[in-house]
C-alpha cells in the first residue's frame, strides 16, 4: 500500500473513532447482570448504574440473567454484537474462577471480553463460631491443627469464592478442615451461629450485626488493608498470612471487539461515578471498596486473577461438568 493510501486509511479511522465518540451512545444500555435481583451484586449494579447512565446521557437497564455461577449471563454478552450496548457486571466466579471450575465453559476470558474496568473489590472475612476458643488467626490455626478433620466450614457452594477462599486458607495453613455446602448465606448464618460449623469466609455486611452481638468473632480480612467497618481485625499481611489475598471484586467488560472509542468513553464515565461520594459511602457500608481502574489495568487483573484461581480449584478438587 502506498503512502499516501496508509495514511487517508489512518485519517478516516481516525475519523470515524471520533463519530463514535460523539455520538455514542445513541440508546439505551444493557447491563448483565449474570446473578438473580436482590443479591449483593446486583444491589451495586444498579446502585453504580444510576450515576454511570446519568453521566452517558442514556438509560442502562439491568438484565438479571442467573444461573450456573453467573456463565450463563456471561456467556450472552460473549455472544452479543461487539457495539457498547451489552455490558456485563461480572465477578469473580464468572470470569476468575469459572474458567478452572467448568469443564465445558461456552466463553473465553481472554478471547471473548474487552475489559472496561474493575468496580469496586469486597475482600473477604474469616468468621468464626464463638463457641470456638481463639480470638486470633493464629490460635485458630492452632487450635484445627490440633482437631484435624474435627472442624467444619461452610460456603454458598462448591467452587464458589468463599469455597475456595478457605481452601487458600487451607493449603497456606495446613489446618484440615470439612467443607459443608449451602445455597447460601441465609442457610449458613444459623448454623455458624449456633456452632453446628466452626469457620464460614464471606463479605462483611451480612455478618456485621453477629459479630457485634457476640455470637461469632471476626478474625482476619483477605486484604492488604484494614476495614473501615471492623477496623479491629487486622489483614492478612498484619496477621501473618501475607499470601491469604482473595475479594469478590465486581468489574465491567464488554464484548470483544467493541469499538475503542466506546470502551474510553464506557470506562471514563464509569470512573466519575465511582468518584461520587455518596456512592463510594454506600458502596463502603456495603463492605466494598471503589476502584476504577483503567481497561488495561483491569485486564492485567483478570490475567492475575486467572492464574491465581487455577491452583486452588485444581487443589480443591472442585469441578462443575
């Protein structure tokens, strides 16, 4: 190609990335959501969704589409046409976990989503039953050693990010354990605080009020910072367990080969939302904290995040067919 061809070529790609810039987006926004109305993810979809489509100029309508650790919700905006207009709030199950967990998963991570940014991160708490004697990681850690197999900790499910959490926990502490599946938080909660299961890792909010009752004790958070919601349990670095790092982040990705110009413009003005204090307060007391994050770093993130999950679900024996 000559010269002067490359460079009409340039100048009218340039171009059109400038058109659709202007006038992107045209109409309104669908956001995936790959989890059922009412869950925690979902509460901050629609919470970050409401600022985020005030700043775009166009409603975003949230899309609940559950089922199968969120792949299924995923998987059709891995389908949709590549134009700005099908977006996905994903997490970490779906598109962290869910590659090692799923035999036969329809999507690639990689191949299949352009990163936009990660949201907000909502790293994990050990809890602990206060019929167990220990006020610290560290006594705990002694305590199962000395019971191994006598202790049993509960998820939301097998290969979920609070299963695999303390199968981390596990593998970096050697203390033996039971897993005992439930089909979720609200199942687990009356059992842990009865003492029927010793350990349950999950987000903040749902165990806060127990934990101020007495009825169970907070020990360690999987993060590199302490919680403005319990500020006394240290992180994992400060309790000695500098490798137990895991949240149930939230971040949006669009279909691959979504035009440049609408990713920016898709990131920037997901950004200022972030920013505005009233959301970063709610989305605090909701045990999660605000990120942003460019789309390259939040693709460097998930490249992380893959490689970091492979090893625990294949050490966990956790497979989903």
């Amino acid at each position: 190609m000559k010269t002067g061809s490359i460079v009409l070529s340039l100048l009218l790609s340039l171009s059109a990335a400038s058109v659709i810039a202007q006038s992107y987006p045209a109409k309104p926004i669908r956001l995936v959501v790959p989890f059922p109305a009412g869950e925690s993810i979902d509460a901050t979809a629609r919470a970050a969704g409401q600022l985020w489509a005030a700043n775009l100029g166009q409603q975003i309508i949230v899309d609940n589409r559950g089922g199968a650790g969120g792949t299924i919700g995923s998987d059709v905006v891995a389908k949709s046409p590549p134009d700005g207009y099908t977006l996905l709030w994903g997490n970490v199950g779906p598109l962290a976990i869910g590659p090692s967990l799923y035999s036969k998963l329809p999507y690639d991570v990689a191949k299949n989503f352009a990163p936009v940014s990660q949201a907000a991160t909502l790293p994990f708490v050990m809890f602990i039953s206060a019929a167990v004697p220990a006020n610290t990681v560290q006594e705990f850690i002694a305590y199962g050693k000395a019971r191994p197999n006598a202790l049993n900790f509960g998820s939301t499910g097998i290969g979920s990010g609070i299963h695999l959490i303390t199968e981390m926990f596990k593998m970096q502490t050697g203390v033996a354990m039971e897993h005992v599946p439930y089909k979720g938080v609200a199942q687990a909660m009356p059992e842990i605080v009865a003492g029927r299961i010793q350990v349950a890792f999950n987000t903040i909010p749902a165990f806060l009020p127990h934990v101020k009752a007495g009825r169970l004790r907070a020990l360690v958070i999987t993060a590199p910072k302490r919680s403005t919601l319990l500020p006394q349990v240290p992180s994992a670095p400060e309790a000695g367990l500098p490798q137990l790092l895991g949240s149930s982040w939230h971040g949006v990705v669009a279909p691959a080969g979504t035009p440049p110009a609408a990713i920016v413009k898709l990131h920037q003005t997901l950004v200022a939302a972030l920013a505005v204090p009233e959301l970063r307060d709610l989305l605090i007391s909701q045990g999660a904290e605000p990120v942003g994050s460019s789309p390259d770093e939040f693709g460097r993130f998930l490249r992380a995040e893959l490689a970091k999950w492979a090893p625990i679900v294949q050490a966990s024996g956790a497979k989903v067919d």
